[in-house]
C-alpha cells in the first residue's frame, strides 16, 4: 500500500495528518514540508514571537517525537516538484519518487512579492514564516525607522509590535482605506485612529514605485515623489495561491485548487485544503479560497473524516482573527452583500462589535475585544438565527436567549 | 520544572513536566494530550482550551482578566467556578503539581 501523501506541513497540512490518525486511519502517512522545522502555528509569529513572548519550541503544534510515534512520516526541507496523476505519483526536489494511492495539497500560499525596483534590497523582509521572522528579528533592534508596505492583518500586526519596541513605523497602503479587504470602512476609520494615536503613521492611496539604498534599504520612494525614510522594510500585499503542482497536470483551478464539500479536486483520488483550495462555500455561495486556520483546520478535519469514511460536508461559518496592540478583532461569516451595518456597544470604550444584515438576515459580525459577542455570533451564524436589528444594538438583551 | 497533572473526562491521567512559563494549553497541546484544542494558538479567543482546575490550586492562580472572563462564558462544556481557559495559566513553581481537569467536550 502506498498510502497518504500530503504535500505541505502548515496548518491544513498537519491537521490532516493528525485527524487521520485521530479518526483510525492505519495506513502510511507521509508529511513533506518545503520548510526546515516540524509544524507550526503562524499566527503567533507577527506577535507573540516576535516580541519574545514564546519560542519555536512551543510554536509547534506537536512535540518532534509525535510524528514518529504516530507513525507519520514527517520529511522536511522537501520540495514536490512534480505530480504524475496517471501512475499516482510526485516526484521530490531530492530526486526521488513517491506513490500514493490519496493525496492530499496543502501547498498553501505564496507571498506575493512587490513588484518595484529595490524590492530585493538587504533589509526587506516577508512575514509568513518562521525563518522570515527570525531573519526580522535579527536587524529589528537595530532599525530605528520600519516602513509596513500593504496595511492587511500581517503588516498591521507587525506594525503594533515595532510600535511596541519602539520603532517609527509608516504604513503604506495602496487602497484607500486600511484592511479594506475584508473590514467595514469603520473598522477601517477605527484600527487607523487606534494606530495614529500609538504613534503610527498612516498613508494610504500610497503607490510605491521603488525601494533604494546602497548596501540596504534606506528609503521608499512614493509615485508622487515623496520619500519615506527606513531601515527595515516588511512586505505584506497579500499572497498567491501554490496551484502549479495541480495545474499543470490538469487538475481543475479557478483562483486556487477547486475542491467540493469534502475537499475533493476534479481528481478522485486527489484532495486539497487550506489557503490553496478554492470552495464554493455553502454559506458563501460562491467559490471563495479563505485564508484562515479555521478553515485550514476544518478542511484538514475534513479530509481526514472523508478517507476514513465519516464524510461530513465543510460548512463551519468562516471565522478570522488580527490582534493589534491590545484589541482583538475577531470576525465571524462573510459580510459581501450586506446592506445595513449595527453597532452594538460604544467604540470610544474600545468594545463592540459591528453586525453586518443583508436584509433582515445577520451575515457576519466583528468584535472587537468582545469575544462573547464573537462566540455567540458563531452560534447564531451557524444556527442561521438572525437577532433583529434593534435586537443587536441593545447591549442589555441577551443574544444568547435566541439560541 | 513545574509538573501538571491533567486528567481526561475518561479518567485518563498525563503527567507532565513544563518549563515555566509555557502555558498550561502549550504543556497540553505540545504532548498530544487529547481534550485540549487551543484553536486560536493561545490568545484567548476561542474558549477551546477549557479546564477545571482542582480546587486546592485555584487560589494560587492569577484571577481570569476581563476578557477571559467573557470567554469562560462561551464554553462548550458547562462552566462552573473552577473553570479556566488553560491558554492563560503558566507553569510556575508556586503551582507546582497543579491538577487539571479536562471537560467532555471543547467546541
């Protein structure tokens, strides 16, 4: 038997591998990351671990002795270059070959590089992984000026923890808002307010045409001509899907690795999760590829419940979380389409949470250090109960009681 | 190093050694103890690293912040009044042998 291959050990990675042996599967699981280390969690690098909080021991999701003992093959430094779908099997970057009767892509995301003169300078760093932030950690002290080109959830983070140690931190954004993407323009106003009263500078509609210096960075030169001057630079504009080991043998793509509710690609024998795989999600209602450990781990869980013949459609209500400074954002469904937003709480007290109605229908809400409101949005969501309007905005009634 | 004792909803008993300063749900998670998840990595917003703490060591512990507060009422498993996030509770000496219980469920 050849058994499970699974290309890629980030978060939809190892949870495959450790739901599979959770649920019973007894065949052999082989684990390849293109990293160094055994698996880790992200989100803690753009802040605890940055600020010394925690370490890359207790990043990891299991001790190293788990693989083996769970009779996980974990292979690291290790590349897929190649995948032949008609004899099931890839080929490694070390030369070597591996069948596999399922396989499983969690090739994750790329960060998208930036594409200007300059952007391979010394002292321009990316933020995904833990060598990215070791590399960060090492001129961090000695920077005194870091500019944060893209203000998403990892160059705002990042922006919070520079801030933190001190640094003068710009943050340059292309859009005109920040987290415009993904937050309601007055989370946007908000996050921008709480970061310029922390001292952080703020531009948007800011386009970088070059980034210069002699040996290293030394500034970041705008399309209108301004400069901004710095010592460390972080790139954070997003990232592309890792598709090509699954395109280029056929395997139906649309913005990521199509995948239906049990994360199947348009091959049988091929699954795929995490930031990579592109969903039409039930709730959603369209194809969306959520960049998240909710649905990292939810895919993986899923995979691992479909191979051992306990299918359960995907269908856990998207949930996200940034932390900034000392507000926690969480978020909850989807709001695209949404025609109404209610506050609930007070933003001056750095409470609250926004619930976004299309129609009469709750689609999504965003906390912010309100974690209850989150969790008993979750339910709600995952319920499909929609408290009224007047309902949400009235902090005394008791949004649990609907449930 | 501080020892942890936790005990899973089916008796099943982990004792384990923790350098001080790892979280009671990293001393969990890191040696594959089951019915501790710590979805959220450990920064208190997910509720799913839920414990009951055995009762002669709850005053020795910190008091839960605001916002684990607000989390101890989002449980999955019921909370009662030794109830808290394992994510919050370092391993220190002063709570060295501390005895945590697992709940039936966390999510």
């Amino acid at each position: 038997m050849a058994g499970l291959v699974i290309v890629g050990a980030g978060q939809a990675g190892y949870q495959t591998a450790e739901s599979l042996r959770q649920d019973g599967f007894d065949g052999p699981i082989t684990l390849i990351g293109s990293e160094a280390h055994p698996p880790y969690q992200r989100p803690p690098l753009s802040k605890a671990y940055l600020l010394g909080e925690t370490d890359a021991q207790r990043v990891r999701f299991r001790t190293v002795d788990y693989y083996a003992q769970h009779r996980i093959d974990l292979r690291t430094s290790l590349d897929v270059t190649a995948l032949d779908r008609a004899v099931k099997r890839v080929r490694l970057s070390d030369g070597s070959c591996l069948g596999y009767d399922k396989l499983v892509l969690a090739t994750g995301a790329r960060v998208r590089p930036l594409p200007v003169p300059g952007a391979e300078l010394a002292g321009v760093f990316t933020l995904k992984t833990l060598d990215d932030v070791d590399a960060i950690a090492v001129r961090l002290p000695h920077a005194q000026n870091v500019a944060v080109i893209g203000a998403g959830f990892i160059g705002l983070e990042f922006a919070a923890v520079a801030r933190k140690l001190g640094k003068a931190v710009t943050v340059l954004e292309a859009a005109p808002r920040i987290m415009g993407r993904v937050v309601h323009p007055d989370l946007s106003h908000y996050f921008t307010a709480y970061h310029q009263a922390r001292g952080v500078r703020i531009v948007c509609n800011a386009a970088v045409a070059a980034l210069s210096g002699t040996e290293a960075v030394e500034k970041v030169i705008l399309a209108d001509g301004s400069e901004v001057a710095t010592d460390l630079v972080v790139v954070g504009i997003g990232v592309i899907p890792n598709v090509e080991l699954a395109s280029a043998c056929g395997v139906t793509c649309d913005n990521g690795i199509v995948v239906d509710e049990f994360c199947r690609t348009s091959d049988p024998d091929i699954y795929a999760a995490g930031d990579v795989a592109s969903y039409c999600h039930p709730f959603a209602g369209s194809l969306v590829r959520l960049e998240s450990v909710q649905n990292a781990a939810d895919q993986g869980r899923t995979i691992a419940a479909h191979v051992t013949g306990k299918a359960k459609p995907y269908a856990t209500v998207p949930w996200f979380w940034s932390d900034q400074f000392d507000l926690k954002l969480q978020m909850v469904g989807l709001p695209h389409g949404c025609d109404r937003v209610v506050l609930r709480g007070a933003m001056e007290t750095d409470k609250f949470s926004l619930f976004h109605y299309r129609g009469d229908e709750l689609r999504a809400v965003d906390s912010v250090n309100k974690p209850a409101d989150h969790i008993t949005g979750r339910k709600l969501l995952a319920a499909g109960v929609s408290p009224t309007p007047e309902q949400a905005a009235d902090e005394g009634f008791k949004l649990n009681s609907l449930l | 190093m501080p020892t942890v004792t936790y005990i899973e909803h089916d008796g099943t008993e982990h004792r384990v050694e923790l350098p001080a300063g790892w979280t009671l749900m990293q001393g969990a998670t890191l040696n594959g103890i089951n019915g501790i998840e710590g979805e959220c990595g450990g920064s208190c917003g997910c509720a799913t690293c839920h414990v009951y703490v055995d009762e002669a060591y709850l005053d020795k512990l910190p008091a839960p912040s605001e916002t684990e507060e607000e989390m101890l009422e989002c449980t999955a498993s019921p909370r009662r009044a030794n109830s808290r996030l394992s994510c919050q509770i370092k391993a220190m000496p002063e709570i060295d042998g501390i005895v945590v219980h697992l709940p039936e469920t966390q999510s």
